[in-house]
C-alpha cells in the first residue's frame, strides 16, 4: 500500500489505485454516492480490525469501507438522518473505532461511533445549534471542531468526548476588524487555524475549548497554503501577500509562527490581479537544508512559480476558460517612411545578414542562434502588425471567465496586449461578477480612419439575471480602457443592431429583467437613427425555464425610467407556449447577423430555379420530451422524441414542424442561410444522426427571369413581408453520423460565394469539415444525369469521415467548447478559431484556392520560364532580322 496512490473522481463515484513506480491501475470500484455531495477519502493505518488498511470513502449520508487490497467493498452504511452530510471521518487510537461527524441541515450536529470492522453504529450522539451552522468546518484538533455559525457572526469551537458535545462560541469581531465580505476557515496544524476574509488572513491558535488566540495578522489581500509536512514533527505553510507592484513570499512552520524560515518579495505583473491560491512544494538544497518553491494561481487565472525571489515561469491559463470571441482588423501599413526609420531598418538589416552567414558558417554562438530566429519571426510576413490585402493578418480579441481580454495575433498567436477589468474583477471568495459577452463597438473606416477600432465587454455585478450589468470599451490596438460604466438596470438579454451612428459606432439594445430596453450609446444621433427604424424593429426571447418563446416590439416610452430618452417599452406579440409534461425546449438557433448570401436564388440539374427562403427572422428551436433529456440509453425509445421547429420572429408563426420519434439528446444545430442542421442520438438505431431541413420560398416560384434575376431586379408585384403568410416548400433528409458532437459552426467567407462547410467539433476535441453538398436532402440512390451534373452526390445511409477533412490534423483541443469562423477578404478562404483548453487557428478553403496562388507555388520557376521565354523571342527576333538582311544582299 505504501507504494500506491488512490484517486476518487467523477464525482466521488469511481475510487481507483494505481501503482506509483508505473502508473498502472491495479483496481477500480464504483460506488452509488450523489455527485452533488461533497466526497471525501480517508485511509486507516495501522487496522487491527482487518488484514489490510481500509479506505473509507464518505458521500452525503453514505459511509463505504473498500480493501486496499483488491477494491472490494468490506461494508457500507446509509445513516437515517435526514439532509445528513458526513462532514470528517476520524479513528480512534486503538484502531477499532471510526468517528463520523455529519452535519443535518444546518442546525444538527450528529457523531456517530462505528465499528472499523462491520459499520455497525456503536453511539449515536445528536446536539442541535440554535443560531444554525454554515456549513463551513475544520478539524483544529482530534476531539476539537470550529465552524462558522450561519449568521457569519461567530465561531464554534465544538468538542466531543465519549458521549458529550460541548461547544462554546467566540464573535468574529473579536479576532478580525473587517467583516465585509465573506470568510474563510483553513487548518494548518492541530492547534493552528486561518482566518481568511477578503482583505485580511488572520492566524490563530486553538486553545480547546477555551477560545481562539491571534498570532499575526497580513491586512494586505493574501493567500494562504495548505500545510505542507517536512518532518515527522514540523509542518511548513506559505502566505503570499500584495505589497504594491509586489507579491511578498513568506515561509513559516507551524510550531513557530514568530520565526519565518522565507521572506521574498517578487516583482509581478499588476494586471494579473491578486493572488487566488498558493501551493507550497519543498526541495532538498546542495547543503541538505529544505528549499521552497510556490505555485502562484491569480486572480486572472494565470500560474506563476516562484523560487529563490524571482518568477521561475509564468502561463497564461485564463485562456483555458474563454467565454467569447470576436476579431479586430490590424492597422493599415503607413506610406510615408522617416530618414531615421530608414537609417534604423539599414543597420538592422546589416547586423540580420551578419547574424545569418555566422549561423550559416556555423560560427554563432547559442545566444545568436536564437537572435537569428526572432529575426525570422519578426521579418515572417504573417506576424507583421499591419494589414494584409488578403486578410489573413487579424486580432482576435477574447474574453475570458475571469474578466480578462486578451488580443492575440492571428500569425503566430502571441498575446498582443491583455486588460483585467476593474469592473469584472471577483472577490477572492465569492466570485460574483460575471463577464457574458464581447461585440465589435466601434469599426473605423476610411473616412474615420485616424481613430482605432474598439471593442465593448458586457458583464454583470452579480451572478443573478438581475443583477446590474457593467460596460467595458476598450481601445483593440493597446488595450486602453476608453469608458467604463455601471448600469442601472439588469443585462437579461443582448441585441445587437445592424444600425451605425455618424461615428461608425453600433448600436445595441440591452433587455433587463423588467422587459425593457436600453439604447447604447447614448447620443442624439444614435436615438435619431434608432427611432427611424424602430417600426421595423423586432426581437424575441426564450425562456428555457418557463419553456416558452416569445416575440416583442418595441414602443417609445418606458415604463420604469419615466424621462430616458434612451429606455423603451417592449410590447409582446406573440408567444409559444411548449407544454412541459410533453417538451422541453433544449437549443434555440439563429442566422449568424453578419453572414452574407452570394444569390438568393438556386439553379438546379434541369435548369429550374428555386428561390432560397432568406429571412433574418428564421429561427430554429429543438425540443426533447422530459425523460430524453437524461443520458444517453437512460430511456425507451417509445419514450424518447425530438421536435425540430421553424419560427418567424415576427409574427410567431410556425413554418415548418417535424418529429423524430426514439431521439434523444444532447441536440446541437447550425443555422445558415435557408437551412439548417442538427445533431442527435437515435435510440432504435442506435447511433447518431444528423438532420438537415432546407426551406424554399414558393411565392417566386413563377418568377423565373433570368436576365432579371442577373441584373437584381425583382418581377414581383407585391413587397415582401413577415406578416404575409409565406408560401414555403421544405425538403429534409437525415444520415447517420459516426461521432457525438461537443460544438458546430458553418464557415463564412466574404462574399459567400464559396461553397459551405460543416464545422463539427467531436467527442476526440477535433474539428472535421464536412461539405454541404453531403447534407443535401436531395440526394437519391441512384440520381439522374442531370443531378450528376449538379453535383448531387449519390445517397447513403452515413455520412462519410474522411480522415484528410480533419481541420485540427492530428492535434486535439482539449475540452473543446466552440469554434469561430472569420471571413478573410480572399474569397476562397476562411479563418478558423477552436477554443477550450487548447487553443487551435488555421486557414481553410473549402472550394480550394480558385483566386490565389498556392504557398506550395514555384515562383522562381515562373521567373526562369518568362526570362527563358523574353531570350527565346531575342534570338528568334535576332536570327530573323539577320535572315531578312541576308535575303536582301541576293
């Protein structure tokens, strides 16, 4: 056993061994425990009851005792006790006898005294508090507990002897000044006690029963580590605290909280926040004195390692957790170059070629050899930070769920700039405000071009929907916060508007909790482009909860705000209500704002046109019955449907409805142009499928003029509107697909000239791209030769997986949570941003590069040809004029 490492996971319910020298799992034992319980392991040494230590594994009111042996379940106990949640599992000295001390409610304090042996309950002693627990306990000694009451007001220092519990109370004000925010309790040693608020850590020693003494007090915000055992005897632990633009590093033992074995101060980076966690590591010295490195969590979420007063190496981990994503285009190249700038790029340029015939000579020295590779970084064409007339050079700026935005560049992905925001910044304990998204703000163009882009980050204050929410805007090209500002109402729902004021600023719509909305930004010129177009204006909402949709229009006075110009009250339209006991509404999809559409129109095999159903208003809802929402398998199939619904925005009207009967969740869907596609699990078959549905304006099936179809003009007598009810035609298909799908994009290119691809995240964290032209529902068994010459692909059952199709190659995004398409101003291509734990950027072109030359293109051999060819035509012209004359001298 003393070579073994025990592991509990997925949420307490598989308790594994593993040997240590090899890694290999020698036993694996499933337990029935509550995920939503909080688990904890204890190992028994020196077991006299049995032939081996027993594990013991606690869940909610659950008690499991497993060999260290083979992983076999020696017994297990449910305890009666309602609400009950083993808080600390303890043995007794002779070994025979296991201590369960369990917390039911928040009032009732319950130790049970159990055979080591059978699990048999021995005593059961029950003491009820009053005043109520908050939950939050920790050992300070053997027989001795502290937990904070609920009213977050005093400390109980709770004893239990034999047969007796005795507790006895110490108010919080008298150990610590500052009682704003929230506390936290950490024991270091059996008699030593952290007191950690959110701009204080207090040390304190227990003294039984008796009450708490202060040792020391760091009034900076700091963190404390978990003891770390160095001897059989000493126990070390680490504060890190902010002193200014430093973070001071302290090492103290446990026994002589007075003498401090370190004492470092670092020089760290001020937008990484405060210190969030601290864990100590030890290291045995050249002179055999223990040394002590700590691993640095921020409040950024970024790591930090320091040892010996300097920052041994630093990642950003904040970009594991990005919430989401938008892009930002780089500055235009500048024509006018200074003499100095010329002077600087001449010598610069003199000492790279030295560099490189040094290193190609083989006389560069380690130091000029990576000299020699920033140099080829910093001249590489794709890492310049200026636009390119292709349009593959961007920024892409993301959010992050600490309240970070970081740009990176999109040829090497390097951070360009990063910004903590002050408004998003979370208390070390509650972690309350929320960052929810990140939209283009302001997009100079040429008229404009002096001023920088700027991007705007909305959050809230508060982890509720009603909370108020906070704006950030901030420069793109040097992370500048330009304006920041606290709401006075609640963020429920963000609208972007396709509308730009004078300043090539966007305008937005903010819905609160109270079903108003708000106009940013706040100008006279934005509330006059606005209330222009505000007839025109229609959004909708949908309640997952409540299961129901509903569609709005917006009306100019607001109800609350009575004077705010800028605060308008919505008017509900119209509403659909899914009946709860039969669906649940499980995803909701829209048309992406900026996608654009080459033609509205498509020329089929027999030179018949059909007319896309091209509306903004379009929206794709899912629905699952009540038991398919579980796990995969958890139901019948008889049990299980799906509902795929098209909705009109505007008037709630439902153009298209279809069922699929044994399927069940997890549902994801793609909306793009007149179609859409969706993912689910097909319990009869067993596997996955996925669903298209294409849908048709019929209305203009008679409107086949093509010569006025080229030119944009519409024969169409009457204009087109939501309101008439459409004359839709819809054609579906659905395939079985190989792979669950954790995420789904479809590219977009500029012109949306190029043909469509699918871009599916799978259960492996790697992104495939399948065509469209696999998701057609026209595909027939055996197409005609006309649909051949279309393109139609012969109809089979499954989607194919070609393994060249993967975008992601052989690398996987590990958690991969979305992926972002980006038009590049080449047509042929589109960028492609995956995100998760990893990160992963390439370039795709789903129709091939047809309007550019390949990087793989020989140029030099285009040269040599064209030179061969201009000396070819000389000596021809040569020859030829000596002829001529020859000819003439006759």
């Amino acid at each position: 056993m003393s070579s073994d490492v025990l592991t509990l996971s997925s949420g307490g319910t598989i308790l594994r061994a593993w040997n240590l020298p090899d890694g290999l799992m020698i036993w694996e034992t499933n337990l029935r425990t509550s995920t939503a319980s909080n688990s904890q392991l204890h190992v028994m040494s020196n077991n006299k009851a049995a032939r081996d230590n027993l594990v013991l594994v606690s869940a909610g009111r659950w008690i499991y005792a497993v060999s260290s042996i083979d992983g076999a379940i020696s017994w297990e106990k449910e305890f009666s006790l309602d609400d009950l949640e083993i808080k600390r599992i303890l043995q007794s000295p002779e070994n025979d006898v296991v201590y369960a001390l369990g917390l039911a409610g928040s009032s009732k304090l319950a130790l049970y005294h159990l055979s080591a042996k059978t699990g048999e309950i021995l005593k059961d002693i029950q003491e009820s508090f009053p005043g109520g627990l908050c939950g939050k306990t920790v050992l300070g000694s053997d027989n001795v507990f502290v937990a904070l009451d609920k009213a977050r007001s005093s400390l109980l220092l709770i004893e239990f002897k034999g047969e007796r519990i005795s507790y006895n109370k110490v108010l919080v004000s008298d150990l610590v000044q500052d009682l704003s925010g929230s506390f936290e309790l950490q024991s270091l040693s059996s008699d030593i006690i952290s007191l950690q608020t959110s701009s204080s850590i207090s040390l304190l020693k227990l003294k039984g029963t008796d009450g708490l003494e202060v040792l020391q007090r760091f009034d900076q915000p700091a963190a404390v580590s978990d003891s770390l055992p160095i001897t059989e005897k000493e126990k070390a632990f680490a504060v890190v605290q902010h002193l200014g633009s430093e973070i001071e590093f302290i090492v103290k033992f446990t026994s002589d909280l007075s003498s401090e074995i370190i004492r470092e101060k670092v020089n760290i980076d001020q937008n990484k926040g405060n210190v969030e966690r601290v864990f100590l590591n030890s290291y045995i010295r050249t002179d055999k004195s223990h040394g002590f490195r700590a691993l640095v969590v921020m409040e950024d979420h970024s790591l930090l390692l320091i040892q010996q007063g300097e920052v041994v190496w630093s990642r950003d981990d904040g970009l594991a957790s990005i919430v989401d994503v938008t892009t930002s285009e780089l500055p235009v190249e500048k024509d006018g170059v200074s003499v100095a700038g010329v002077e600087h790029n001449l010598f610069e340029w003199l000492k790279g070629h030295m560099l490189k015939l040094k290193g190609t000579l083989m006389l560069a020295n380690a130091d000029e050899v990576a000299a020699i590779q920033a140099l080829r970084l910093k001249s590489s064409e794709k890492n310049k930070m200026t636009r390119d007339h292709n349009g593959f050079r961007k920024l892409l700026v993301v959010l992050t769920k600490a309240g970070k935005v970081m740009t990176l560049h999109t040829g090497d992905g390097r951070v360009i700039w990063s910004k903590l925001l002050p408004s998003l910044r979370a208390s070390r304990f509650g972690g309350v405000p929320s960052a929810l998204r990140i939209y283009q703000w302001q997009v100079p163009h040429h008229s404009v071009m002096r001023e920088n882009p700027s991007v705007l980050v909305v959050g809230r204050t508060g982890a509720e929907s009603s909370a108020p929410g906070v704006f950030s805007i901030l420069d793109s090209y040097s992370g500048e916060e330009l304006n920041s500002m606290k709401l006075d109402h609640s963020v429920f729902q963000i609208i972007p508007l396709t509308l730009k004021d004078s300043s090539e600023q966007r305008l937005y719509l903010i819905l609160d909790s109270n079903s108003n909305a708000h106009l940013y930004p706040k100008s006279a010129d934005t509330l006059n482009i606005f209330l222009h177009e505000m007839s025109n204006l229609y959004f909708y909402s949908v309640d997952i909860q409540a299961n129901v949709i509903k569609g709005y229009s917006l009306q100019k006075s607001c109800d609350l705000n009575f004077g705010d110009d800028y605060c308008f009250s919505t008017k509900e339209l119209w509403s659909i209500i899914f009946p709860s006991d039969s669906e649940r509404i499980v995803i909701s999809e829209t048309r992406n704002m900026n996608e654009v559409v080459h033609t509205q129109a498509k020329t089929i095999g027999d030179h018949d046109v059909m007319y896309k159903y091209l509306s903004k208003n379009l929206v794709f809802v899912a629905t699952l019955s009540p038991k398919a929402a579980g796990d995969i398998g958890s139901v019948l199939p008889e049990e299980a449907s799906l509902v795929a619904y098209l909705i009109d925005a505007v008037t709630g009207r439902i153009l298209h409805r279809v069922t699929h009967h044994g399927a069940q969740g997890p549902v994801h869907a793609v909306l793009s142009e007149n179609w859409v596609v969706y993912h689910y699990f097909n319990l009869r078959a067993h596997r996955f499928e996925m669903a298209v549905i294409e849908i048709y304006d019929q209305s203009r099936a008679d409107n086949k003029d093509v010569m006025k179809l080229i030119l944009g003009k519409h024969n169409l007598s009457a204009p087109i509107t939501s309101y008439a009810r459409p004359e839709v035609a819809v054609k579906s298909q659905s395939y079985f697909f190989t792979h669950s799908v954790k995420a789904m994009a479809v590219t977009q290119t500029a012109k949306g000239i190029t043909s469509k691809q699918l871009l599916i995240g799978t259960i492996g964290d790697q992104v495939l791209a399948l065509d469209k032209r696999y998701l057609d529902p026209r595909r027939s068994v055996n197409p005609t030769q006309q649909e051949k010459e279309e393109g139609i692909i012969p109809l089979t059952d499954s989607l194919p997986i070609i393994p060249q199709s993967f975008v992601t190659h052989s690398h996987q995004v590990e958690a991969l949570r979305g992926i972002v398409s980006i038009p590049a101003k080449l047509e042929s291509t589109t960028l492609v941003f995956t995100y998760g734990v990893d990160l992963f950027y390439t370039q795709l072109a789903p129709s091939r590069t047809y309007d550019s030359l390949t990087d793989e293109f020989s140029y030099a051999l285009l040269l040599i040809t064209i030179a061969v060819l201009v000396a070819a035509i000389i000596v021809t012209w040569i020859w030829s004029e000596k002829k001529e004359l020859g000819d003439k001298w006759r």
